[in-house]
C-alpha cells in the first residue's frame, strides 16, 4: 500500500508535467497555423533551382523531420477521443492529447489508452519502428511473398492468403469487366485486400496499374495527351494538376499504386515507346518530373528528409504511389530497338538518362521500375552496379525497385533458358519486388531455394522486405486497407475533363502556316467545310495505345470523350453553316464539294513497346492518299495525330497549307484542337523533340555535331507569327 507522503511527492511532479503539456500545446497549435505556409514553402524550396526567385524558400535541416511528422496535423488545444484503428493515418498520436486544463484534479486526470499491441499495429510508431517490428516477426515465406507481385487473374483465395503474396497488378487491358464501373473495380481490390489482411499478420496488399495518361485502364477515365504531347506544354503547374487528376481517379477505383510517370529520355523516335517520353533533352525530362510525382503523391513537407520516399497526402485517399520507370538508358538504344542494348559511357549515361532520376528521388517518389533494357551489354535487371550501388546507395533512393513484367524471364536469350540463374542475379542486383506476374510458384520456390543454399543472403531479403514495408506504411495502407469510395464519382468528370482539353490546347505544335498568308486561325463564317481523315472521328486512334487494352485499338467504342470532328462540329455546327465528314474522299468528291477550307486528320495507328518500333517513320498509305486528295484541291489544315515525328518532307509537303502536330491527345482531343484551330486560343506548344528529314538523319538530337532538322527542338508557330 502506497504511503500519504508518497501521495503527496506525486502531486507537484503532476502540476509540472501538466505545466509541460499546456506549453507544448500552444507550440504545436501554432505550428498548425503555419501549415499551409510551410506547403507552399516545400513547394518553392523544390522548384527554385529550376525557376529562380527573388526569395527562395529556406532549406530546412534533415534532422527537423522524422517520417511522422506532419505540421498540419498536430494536435488540437481540446483533448480528443481516441479513433478506430480504420480511422486514423500513421502520424495520429491520440495518446499525447493535450489537456483541458493545466490545474490537478483530486484523481488522476484520464489518459488516452496506450497501444498495447505490436508496435507495427501501432499508427503512432515511428515508421522505421513499425518496419523492424513486423519484420522481426515474418518468417522467410512471407518475406519472400511480400516481395511477389502478380497478376489479377491468378490473385485467388489460395495464391493470396497462402503464398503471402505482397502485390497484385492489372496488365494492359486487365480489368474486372470490359466496362467495370469504380465500384467493381474497387469491390475486386477489397476483396483481395481482405484475403491479405486475413493472413497471420495482415499485411495489406499494394495493388498496382500502368496510368501513364490518366487512369487509361478503367472504361471512362479521363484520357490525358502521352507524355510527348505533356512535353510540348513545357507547363510543371499542367503537370502537377494531371497528375493529381490521375490520382483521384486511379484512387477511385480502389487502386492505390500506379505504374508512372515514364522518365525515359528518348534519343529516337524509331522506339515504339517514344511518346511515354517527355523528349529527347534531359532538361526537359528532368523539368517535368517533379511536378508530375508531387501531383500524384502529393508535396513532401517542408522539412521531409531528404531522399526518402513520401507516399501520401495526410488523408491518403486522393493521392497514390508512384512509380518512375525504366530505370535506366530505356530511351537510348541502339537504333531505338524495345529492350535493346544501350551503348554509353558512365559519364554520357549520367549526363543524358539518369538527371530526371535525381530529381524524383529527391521529390520523394516511392517506387523505381527496372528498365528491360541492357547497358553496354549487361541487362539492367542484372545490374548490381547501377542499382544497388548507384541508385541506393550513392543516389540515396530508399523506397523499394520492381521488375518489369516477366523481366526476370528475359534476362537470358532465350527468355527462361535458366529461370534460377535470373532470380539469383536479379535479386542480388536489387530488386526488391518481382512481376512476375503468373508463374509466382515458380518464383518463391526458387527464391527460397536460392536463399536456403546461401546464394542470396538473407540480409538481402531483409533489405528488399523492409523497403515494400516502409511504402506500405508510408502510404497508408495499414490504416486505410480498403477502397475510399469517396471519389468514384470524380472518374471521368468534367473537370478533369476541362482538364485535359486545355493539356491538348498547350500541346499543339503549329509547324507551318501558309506562304505568306496565314489559314490559321480558321474562320466561323465559313459555309461549308469539309472534315477528313482516318483519324478524324476515332477516339481510339486519338488515344493511341495503353488506352482500354496494352495496344490500344481503334473505334468510338475505346473509351469515352469527343473526337475531333465532333469538336470541329461543336464550334462550326449551327445555322446555315455545313460540316461535312468523308473518312477517304476522292479528288472528284472534294473537287466539286464546294468547301470554302479542309480539314485533314491522319496518323498512326495504337501501338505500344516493341510493337510500335518502326524503321521507316512513314504516314500510313491511306493518311497521305487523303492529304493528296483534298489538299491539291481546296485550301486544307492538316492535323497529324502521332507518337513521334513522322517523314513529311515529301513533294506532297508543298500542297498542305498548314501543319500542326497534335501527337496523341487523349480523350478530349475534339474541343481541344477545335479551341486552337478556330482561335478561342492561341497555339503554345514547342516541339519536345527534333523533327528529322530523312530517316538516315536518325538518330539525330539537338546539340549534335550532323544537326539538320526540318524542324528544330523548341520549334513552335503561333497564329501571330509567320
């Protein structure tokens, strides 16, 4: 039994740590007044060295700011009840609630309860607590589960919860259904994230898609212009707000994880993936990919340590886990040849491939993608040097690297001669999660094996383990396992649909504009026009591909927007005024049409990676039939719809009165073009890479010594200038 005067000693110890706890208070009450200062502050800090100011932020020092901590959510001046596990984020401390009053009570004021549980159970823990905790307690099977990714249509009730499977993905075109609603879509996530949580330990699921121009998966998203368009915008403030676009839709379907943004520098537009690149300058690239991870992740704040990743607003649910891929040279191989050898110097890779990867870690983003690609020789998914000892331990990166898909299978010629000799090298190299994405039983059980016989060290695995654990707890994901339905009415909305028809307004090209007199801007006078071209009234060659399926397709059926004779329509189709549409016209049609102008709409057809590499760079036969035919005979616009600069230097040239390049400009294309081309707006873009010749010019970059373009990098007309 405790003694009086020990009662006594109790209680001025009491009054001081309640004096402690009242100033404490008053602090962290007014650090979240300046919240909102610190955000735009981090934003500033970050984009300084990019766009000078006349006063720069401050930079904080590393030490000011642990994982946790989140200014704008420190604790109020009135104690608050303790919530739900569900309900609360990693930086919730309800356990150090300020009092309501400085004063002692006669009995001891309540306290909200401690954790009791496992530390990584426990939000308020530290990060890197909560990482060690749960994987102290994880036996190498579940380690090695973690460290799986598969695909959606082999993630059953057996392969989840019994091969603790870490990670699930949609490929191309993967979807519940072919027109699945954000709610299927969402019901299929939680129901596999139920099978993970229903496991030992209850390790949430990372559900992964590929977003690279909005949420193009998902029947409906909002379908942004391909990074190549992005790049002609040359607008970060664009980029940031697409990116939060793609988040919330991507978010409203329950999918917290996504495939992007593409880094690849692209020194040849023979590559079939070259419009998922910025352009062909590194500064470029290396320009837009800070706004593009801060609008899908959200800003770090102010004082978040450098170089780790930050995975999440407060709330978690309108931001996503970004991925920048391929790391490293994708967009540098010989000849652009998909998943060819790219042949550099350390230096020349460093100075042309790696910038934009600098720039993303220090903005935070959680996950890297391994590139399929080799560099002199060694495939990058075997490359110990540049991942584990360029681009964690010398770059600093500390989230986690994932394979491509069936990268591991490709790392022998043929692919899967030696599955164990790929998984050996792989993991050794770095890799820390594997798509697998079907054949995962064959990859535990060789990993296992391999870790057994001491060729991986479990140290490896550990690090690989800790890396996907502290993005998971990072991103929320322990708190917030299960859909946020909150946004499933934001998929396709008119907002960011207004959004991504200013993105194609920004990125239109202006490559000529008649000899001496302009045909731009067009008039609205006009009586009758003429509308022509395969891809004039197509939402699915608008889009190109990774839209609706891997390849991308073409028809109206693809997904929903506007295609551009129908934005044409929506500017020119009232009173006496005739639009008329002929997919192919021939010379004797468009001769005796009586058209005051043309328009003529052509490109290439979907087509994504290997698929899309080309040699030739050529106008599809039936596009430059059409532009002959139409052009020889009335005064005509073309709008060339393409991934890349295509061969126009041809006799045919001579006839066209105006050129503009819309690139792939996603589901709003229609009333975007139609915008420009009428001048409601004037056309912005500027060229985000060089526009050749000859195909034998090729590969040809600004700044080389055999420079001769038709149309240089940075080049770009407007309507005020000849």
């Amino acid at each position: 039994m405790a003694s009086t005067s020990a009662s006594a000693a109790v209680a001025p110890r009491r009054v001081c740590v309640s004096m402690i706890v009242l100033i404490l208070c008053i602090v962290l009450k007014t650090s979240t007044c300046t919240a909102e200062r610190y955000r735009r502050q981090h934003y500033q800090h970050h984009y300084h060295r990019r766009y000078p100011r006349s006063s720069p932020a401050p930079s904080p020092s590393p030490h000011q700011h642990s994982y946790n901590d989140h200014p704008h959510q420190q604790p109020q001046s009135s104690p608050a009840p303790s919530p739900s596990p569900n309900q609360q984020s990693y930086n919730d401390h309800p356990h150090q609630q300020p009092q309501s009053s400085p004063t002692p009570s006669p009995a001891p004021t309540p306290e909200a309860p401690l954790h009791t549980g496992p530390i990584y159970k426990n939000p308020s823990a530290p990060v890197e607590a909560r990482v060690s905790d749960l994987l102290s307690r994880m036996t190498l099977e579940e380690k090695i589960g973690q460290m799986t990714q598969i695909e959606r249509t082999v993630a059953n009730g057996t392969a989840i919860p019994l091969r603790f499977i870490g990670s699930v993905l949609s490929g191309g075109g993967s979807a519940p259904s072919p027109r699945a609603t954000p709610a299927e879509w969402a019901d299929m996530v939680d129901s596999m994230q139920k099978l993970a949580l229903s496991t030992r330990l209850g390790i949430p699921l990372l559900y992964g898609i590929d977003a690279v121009h909005g949420h193009n998966n998902v029947y409906g998203a909002t379908i942004f212009p391909h990074n190549i368009g992005l790049g002609a915008t040359r607008d970060p403030n664009l980029l940031e707000r697409i990116g939060q676009a793609t988040a919330v839709e991507v978010r409203s379907t329950g999918i917290p994880y996504a495939f992007a943004p593409c880094l690849a520098v692209c020194r040849d537009p023979r590559w079939g993936r070259c419009y998922e690149s910025f352009g062909e300058e590194p500064s470029l690239v290396n320009r837009l990919t800070a706004p593009t991870i801060y609008g899908l992740q959200g800003s770090p704040p102010l004082n978040h340590p450098a170089n780790q990743p930050y995975a999440g607003k407060p709330n978690f649910s309108d931001s996503v886990v970004a991925c920048a891929k391929h790391y490293v040279g994708d967009g540098g191989t010989v000849r652009g040849i998909d998943e060819n050898n790219t042949i550099l110097s350390y230096q020349q890779l460093q100075d042309i491939h790696l910038k934009p990867y600098y720039s993303a870690i220090a903005s935070g983003v959680s996950t890297i993608m391994i590139s399929y690609s080799s560099w002199n020789g060694v495939k990058m998914s075997a490359n110990k040097d540049l991942i584990t000892d360029v681009l964690k331990k010398e770059m600093g990166f500390n989230g986690f690297t994932i394979s491509d898909w069936e990268a591991l299978d490709r790392i022998t010629d043929p692919p899967g001669a030696n599955y164990t000799y790929s998984v050996d090298v792989a993991l050794n190299a770095g890799i820390d999660m594997v798509m697998v994405p079907y054949n995962y039983d064959n990859f535990i059980s060789t990993t296992l094996s391999l870790v057994n016989s001491g060729h991986i060290s479990k140290n490896r695995i550990d690090d690989a383990v800790q890396r996907i654990l502290r993005v998971k707890f990072l991103a929320g994901l322990f708190e917030k396992p299960m859909a946020d339905r909150t946004f499933q009415d934001k998929l396709g909305s008119k907002e960011h649909r207004d959004l991504a028809r200013e993105a194609v307004r920004k990125s239109l090209v202006l490559l000529l504009n008649g000899e001496g007199k302009k045909v731009l801007p067009l008039s609205k006078e006009a009586s009758k026009i003429l509308v022509a071209g395969t891809h004039a009234h197509d939402i699915g060659l608008q889009c190109g591909g990774w839209t609706g399926t891997w390849q991308g397709m073409s028809g109206n059926n693809v997904t929903v927007g506007t295609t551009i004779l129908e934005g044409i329509r929506g500017k020119l189709g009232k009173g006496e005024q005739e639009v008329v549409y002929k997919k192919m016209p021939t010379r004797q049609e468009v001769d005796s049409g009586d058209y005051e102008y043309a328009i003529v709409v052509v490109g290439e057809k979907p087509y994504a990676e290997f698929f899309g590499d080309d040699k030739e760079l050529e106008i599809p036969e039936e596009g430059v039939e059409t532009i002959k035919n139409v052009c020889q005979n009335v005064i005509c616009v073309v709008v060339l719809v393409s991934g890349r600069p295509l061969v126009v230097a041809k006799p045919w040239l001579k006839d066209i009165d105006a050129l503009v390049a819309a690139w792939l400009p996603g589901s709003e294309a229609g009333p975007g073009i139609a915008d420009v081309l009428f001048g409601d707006y004037d056309f912005q873009g500027k060229l985000p890479r060089t526009w050749f010749r000859s195909i034998d010019q090729l590969p040809m970059n600004v700044g080389d010594s055999h420079y001769y373009p038709l149309f240089p990098f940075g080049y770009g007309l407007t309507t005020r200038m000849s």
